[in-house]
C-alpha cells in the first residue's frame, strides 16, 4: 500500500504546544498520535478509506472554527462521548473517529451519532493510530 499523503494540514504544533493540550485534557496522547500532530495537526489524507467510511478531515488542535478542532469538537458533543474519547477526525457523515486517551482502553474507535445509544456506536477499529493510518486505502473501483 501506498504511505498516506497528509494535504491542507494545519499549524504542525510544538511539543510544548502538545504538552499544554495534555494538561488541558488531562491525560499523556500516545506517541503515535503526538508525532502526527507534531508533523500534520490534521488534515486530508489520502488514501482515506476504512471499513464502510472514510476519513473526511483529521481534526486540529487550535483550529480557528471549533468543529474543527480537536477540544472544540470534544466540548460540542460533551457527554454524548465517553470521557475517555478525544475527537481526531471526522467522515462525511458526521460520525467520528475517536482516540482513546486512557492506556487500559487504548485504541481507535469510529463513533456512529445515529447508532450512538446501541453497542454498535462505538466500534473499536484499530489498536493504535499508527494501525489506524494503516487501515487508509483507496477507494475500491
């Protein structure tokens, strides 16, 4: 498989930057994801295909509008997400692709907003973002 192209990233951040977002959120982001907000801070990939949906947009940290930024994104949905999920991207449907930010729960999660009462809501598909990055493919012709 191709590596996934990053276009239309945002600020790459500092890692003071990120540890300051850590304090805010209070936990320690997996290395993984912290590497792509130190070199992307969101954008569009592609390839961007997982499963049934597709990775419209990574979300970023300090964007100008709140939907989307990671924490403005996470304060809009609120308690309809555990407190565990921190936002990172969002399809064109607008479900999202959570990341765990609790080490026990670790992984990436697609949140399903109109499954989001049922056990099907919350579907784990990948055990880190590096994985999930992985899952990227083009679109089958």
């Amino acid at each position: 498989m191709e590596a996934v192209r990053i276009t239309n990233p945002g600020k790459p951040l500092s890692a003071g930057e990120i540890d300051a977002l850590e304090q805010r959120i209070g936990a320690t982001l997996p290395a993984d994801y912290r590497q792509f907000l130190l070199e992307h801070n969101g954008g569009q990939p592609w390839p961007r295909d997982f499963g049934e949906s597709a990775v419209r947009r990574f979300l970023c940290v300090g964007a100008d509008r709140a939907l989307d930024d990671v924490e403005g994104t996470r304060g809009f949905y609120g308690t309809r997400l555990p407190n565990w999920a921190l936002p990172i991207a969002k399809d064109a449907f607008g479900n999202l692709i959570v990341l765990s930010i609790v080490p026990s729960q670790a992984g990436v999660f697609f949140w399903d907003h109109e499954e989001e009462q049922s056990p099907e809501g919350l579907v784990k598909i990948a055990e880190s973002f590096a994985a999930f990055i992985d899952l990227l493919k083009q679109p089958e012709q």
